[in-house]
C-alpha cells in the first residue's frame, strides 16, 4: 500500500460556525465546573447551615457517584440511536438538569442544610454525567480528520478555559464597586442565573444547527464486545497510562496551589489576578498551538508541554516570598499557561484517534465508552493526587496559618514541585513516541470510509434487489 497524502486543511473541514455553536455549550459548565470544588464549600461553610466536614463528605459520594455514571451514559449514548442522533438528545436533557440544579446550588438560602446541598450536588453530576461524555463523543464525530480533530479540540479547550476564567473576571471586575475580590452571594447568585440560561439555550442551538456526524460504524455495540474491545486495544491503555500519570501529578500540584501562592508566596489578595491571567494567556495561545500541532503533530508538542511544565515550578526556588514576588509569580503563571494550553489540547485530540481505530479494528463505535473512560480515569487519577498532596504536606507539620518553615516547608515543596515534576516527566515520555501519529491514523480513516462506502453499496444493492 502507497503511503497516504495527509489530507488538505480544507477536506473534512466542520464549518466554523457549526464549531462555534457546537463549543459554546462548554463555556457555562466550565464557569461553575471550577468553583464547585474550589470554593463552593467554604462559601456554603460561611453563608448557611452546612459545615465543611458534611459538604466533605457528600462531595465525595457524588463524585463516586459521578464517576460510574460516566462508563453508563458512555455506554447508552453508543447503543441508543435517534433521528438526531446518538449524542444530541442526552447533551440537551443534560443542559436542562444541569441549569436547574447551578441555579439552586450557587444561590443557596441562609437556611440551607446538608439536604439542600446534597440535593442539588447530585442532581448537578446527573446532569453532569448526561451531559459530558455524549458531548465530547459528538466532537469525534463531527470531522475524522487527523488536524481537524485538533481543530476542534482547540475550539472545546478554548471555551472551556474561558468559561473557568470567566468566573475569576467576575470577581475582579466587581473590585470598583466592592473594592474586594472576595466571593459574595450576590456575586455567585449573577454567575448562576446566567450559566442558567445559557446553558439550555446554547444546548438547543448547537442541537439545531451543528451536524450529528457521519455514521461509519458497522454494527452497534454489545456489553460483552464492549469489554473485549477495550481490554485488548493496547493503544487505549498506553493513553489512559499517560493521562493517568499526568492527572495524578496534576492533583497533587492543584492540591497545593493555593496554600503555595497565598501562604507560601503571601499573595492571597492577587490570587483572582493571577488566576485571570492564567486563563486569559491560555485562551490567547491557543490558536498557536493548533499551528503546531498541525505542523509536528499531537503527542510530540503535547510530550514537550508536560515535560517543560514539570520542571517550570523549580524557578519558584529563586522568587523571594513577599508582596514583590507578584510580578515574578505573573511572569511564572503565564508561561505555565501558555505550555498548559498544549497539555490540554493533545490527549483530547488524540482520544478520537484511538476511537477510529477501534472502529477499524471491530467495526463499532464506542466514542462515548472511550471518553467515558478518561472521564473516571481523570476524576479517580486527581483525586488520587489530592489524597496524595494535602495528607503529604499535612505529616511534614503544615499547620494552616502558622509559618512555612523547616520540614513545612520541605513537604510543601515535594508536593508543589518535586511529585508533580516525577509523573509530569514520565508522562511525556510515554507521550512522545505514541503510535499514532498522523500517517498511520490517515490509513486507519481511510479504511473506516472504504468499508463504510462498500457497506452503503451493498445495502443499496439489496434494496434494489428486493
């Protein structure tokens, strides 16, 4: 067989408005996505009836919860078919259970208990979980098309990071009227009212007017080819094996984050800013790194990504604690979000890859299983960092409030800097030598369309003999 020509920008090209409108559904979820784990707790904590130890303890059931319910809706959303198709009706009923629950969830009452919160943070992951896996399944559907697929993983990335920068807009943008960043429930009570209505309206309008996508499946899956399937793709486990080890360094790093920047560096008052430029430079450098990886690739830029984002904190050892390293710590945090853009971008193009060949390989599409997948793998990897990271800085005598110094300090810095940099750089190098590259996935889709053209032909054909 002749080596094939890598297709053209234009061929398979999703026009971008229908992009536009199909990534727009991501922004309102990314808005809350963030501070549901980061600072709804200690809000509920100050502002109701609830205290940490019961917001503790049902976040963790419904995040369990959540994540076997991904590998369900996955599964469901690749068997059940409907004239408009697989992926549409469960991201509709997902945005609507979801608008209802962020409009309750982040505008509680002063009376609200743990059954408040309890109600709507499971009813949030339902539709969560409805919502999400069939959602970025849609995405490998809509092009299969090696740099089209990084297309589109740039347009998803780019309004989910705007989405969770929007949030810290908010609260720096009420600093004329409050003087203060701080989270205030009039604050949390606009940002869920508004994700509220968009969130529906933008699941209706991608339902209307985005593609399906091309059908090229033989025949609908089965539990039992399910678990064969995946048990025997070993493209599929070399992937989760580098997403799960850069999830857990991740967690351990996101742990800490914020004891680092505000404790550490005492910066507790610029955190919002420094949070904003984050995501504001990591919206902005997105488009370049679709360049790149049209030009090198996916794993390669992504490889390269993780590797120098894990060894970028070591220059945190040459900013002196204070008010003058805010300066420092901007210039740090954006050139980390300029190469975090690329590690987000990769292992979301590179999954639909994988699905096609599995498609190849059984004839099956399983797009929602596989995203399924590194959904839970994602939620069980983080978290396992973040039961790694605060435990951790914990036995070198962290206390909160008293001063980092001695042994504090040295656990501080293995969980910001030394942990994350071991999974970081293990990770990209499983990374940087994956099989797939953009040749060998232009065989594969290929051949999915030759056998999906000789199918459509021989289904014609019995017809006509009918």
């Amino acid at each position: 067989m002749s080596t094939p020509t890598i297709p053209t920008e234009a061929e398979g090209r999703v026009p971008t408005g229908s992009l536009l409108l199909y990534s727009l559904v991501i922004f309102p979820i990314a808005l809350v996505n963030l501070p549901l784990n980061m600072v709804l707790p200690a809000f509920y904590a100050r502002n109701t009836t609830v205290t940490l130890a019961a917001i503790g303890a049902v976040s963790f059931i419904a995040r369990v919860f959540d994540a076997f319910a991904d590998p369900v809706v996955g599964y469901l959303s690749d068997r059940l078919d409907s004239r408009w198709g697989k992926r549409k009706p469960w991201v509709l009923s997902g945005a609507f259970v979801c608008a209802v629950a962020i409009l309750f969830l982040f505008s509680p009452p002063h009376s609200a208990g743990i059954a408040y919160y309890t109600l709507f943070c499971f009813m949030f992951y339902v539709g969560y979980a409805l919502c999400d896996v069939p959602f970025k399944a849609w995405g490998t559907e809509l092009s299969r098309h090696y740099s089209e697929r990084s297309r589109i993983a740039i347009f998803s990335t780019l309004f989910s990071v705007a989405g969770a920068g929007g949030f810290w807009f908010a609260l720096v943008a009420q600093v004329p009227f409050t003087h203060s960043t701080e989270i205030n429930p009039a604050i949390f009570r606009a940002i869920a009212i508004g994700t509220a209505v968009m969130l529906p309206l933008t699941a209706i309008l991608a339902s209307m007017l985005v593609p399906r996508g091309e059908p090229v499946a033989d025949h609908t899956a089965t539990l039992k080819d399910m678990v064969s399937a995946v048990r025997n793709n070993r493209l599929l486990w070399r992937f989760c094996a580098l997403v799960g080890l850069w999830n857990v360094g991740n967690g351990i790093f996101t742990s800490v984050f914020f004891i680092f920047i505000t404790e550490y560096f005492k910066l507790g008052p610029q955190f919002a800013f420094l949070m904003l430029a984050y995501f504001f430079v990591q919206v902005s450098v997105l488009p370049l790194w679709l360049k790149v990886i049209r030009r090198f690739g996916k794993h390669r830029p992504g490889a390269i990504s993780w590797a120098v984002g894990a060894v970028l904190p070591f220059t945190v050892l040459l900013i002196e604690p204070g008010p003058s390293a805010f300066w420092p710590a901007m210039a740090l945090t954006c050139v980390s979000a300029l190469l975090a853009a690329g590690g987000q971008v990769a292992p979301l193009a590179m999954l639909g890859d994988i699905v096609d060949y599995d498609i190849l390989r059984t004839g099956v599409n399983r797009a929602g299983t596989y995203y399924a997948i590194k959904n839970v793998l994602l939620k069980l990897c983080m978290g396992a960092g973040m039961g790694i990271g605060l435990p951790l800085i914990s036995w070198f005598g962290y206390k909160y409030g008293q001063p980092i110094e001695g042994m504090a300090k040295a656990g501080i810095l293995l969980a910001y800097l030394v942990l994350p940099c071991i999974f970081g750089l293990a990770a990209a190098a499983l990374t940087w030598n994956f099989p797939l590259d953009a040749r060998r996935h232009e065989i594969v889709r290929r051949r999915i369309e030759q056998r999906a053209h000789r199918a459509a032909a021989a289904q014609a054909a019995h017809s006509v003999a009918a």
